[in-house]
C-alpha cells in the first residue's frame, strides 16, 4: 500500500502518483534509518527558501523526454550556484527492496553494518510517491544542453534532542546556475544509460 499524501500537490502533478512533502519508509526499513531519512524537515533547516518551480509538459519532438513531464525554473530569475532547489522526495528502501524496473530510484548512503557485514545501501524510489523532483530530467539528447545546470547532492541537519541527523538528497543549482525559465537538468550517470541500452537489446532480441 502507497503512503498516503502529506501536502497538497502542485499544478500539473499526476493524480496516478501519490505526493509527499517528505521522504516515507519502506516495510521493511529500519526504525533507526526511519528516524535519519523520513523525519520532516523543519523549514529553519533549509538552505535558502524554495524558489518556484513549474512541472510543464515537454512539447518538443526532439526533446528525449518529448510527451512526458520536466520541471522550470518559475522564480522569474536565475538560479545561482549551490542554491537549493527542492528535496528528493520518495519511498526510503533498503537494497533488496530496489525495484530493477524503476527510473525514479537514486542511493541515498551506505549506512555502515556491524563488524564483518557489508554495509547497507539505502535507495529512494520516486515512482509511485513524490514530489517536484521526480520531474527533473537528464541533460543529455536536450536542446541547447552540454552540461547539465543541477546536481543531486545530500544535505543534511541535527536532529532535535542529539538524535544523529537528518539526510535529504537534493536538487542544486549547479556551477553555472540555472537560468530563468529555464528547463532544470541533472545527469543521471552513465550507469544509468548502460542499463537502459542492456534492457533495450534485451526486448530487441
């Protein structure tokens, strides 16, 4: 069963997805890793408030994405370098919850195990619950692109009451900033694309 919804969605998100304003957990994730990655954000936490945004139907035939959704910089200026743009928003999971399928789904952290374990990497899968986000799209086949213009990287905050910290992946502005209106692009790492060419030969074959 999907989480249910902690905010009210955004214009043009899909109704098919459930929105979240913060990170839930898996069945089977830990209360400990619970606390570090799924406990609400304070906004005194924040880097800078959050700029506005837009989630806009891509219309360009030759865009990669041509049909689907990206996300706009809407603050009506440029982004700066290392501005904070929004949280990545989704189902916290261990490894052996990873859905091979997914497109939404980025490591969080390793999270260290007990002595002569192997640690546990945690993931955060966006296809069914999340947020503005999920919408960020590959710089790469996109118009007017030779680098992406935002970067996935944690932040972190202390936790009240001396519980550890708090850990977010995020989107950033990146080195050269985000221009105004502009579409709001990572890279997604060639990983990524290595086993999107396997799964294509392999439904080709």
């Amino acid at each position: 069963m999907a989480p249910a919804s902690t905010a009210t969605p955004p214009p043009n998100f899909p109704p098919s997805v459930t929105y979240l304003s913060h990170p839930a957990p898996s069945r089977l994730l830990p209360r400990s890793l619970q606390l570090a990655y799924c406990t609400p954000s304070p906004a005194s936490s924040l880097p800078n408030p959050p700029p506005r945004v837009q989630i806009r139907t891509i219309s360009d035939p030759a865009h990669p994405a041509h049909g689907q959704s990206g996300l706009f910089n809407a603050s009506g200026k440029k982004l700066e370098r290392g501005t904070w743009i929004r949280d990545y928003v989704g189902l916290v999971h261990l490894e052996k919850e990873a859905d091979p399928t997914s497109d939404y789904d980025l490591c969080l952290e390793r999270v260290p195990a007990s002595e002569g374990a192997e640690a546990e990497v945690v993931g955060i899968d966006a296809t069914k619950t999340g947020n503005e986000a999920r919408f960020v799209n590959d710089y790469r086949g996109i118009r007017g692109f030779q680098r992406p213009n935002a970067v996935f990287e944690l932040r972190t905050w202390d936790l009240p009451g001396g519980k550890g910290r708090g850990v977010r992946m995020a989107v950033w502005a990146g080195p050269h900033g985000v221009e105004k209106g502009s579409e709001i692009c990572v890279s997604y790492g060639r990983g990524f694309w290595d086993q999107r060419r396997k799964e294509a030969e392999v439904h080709e074959g």
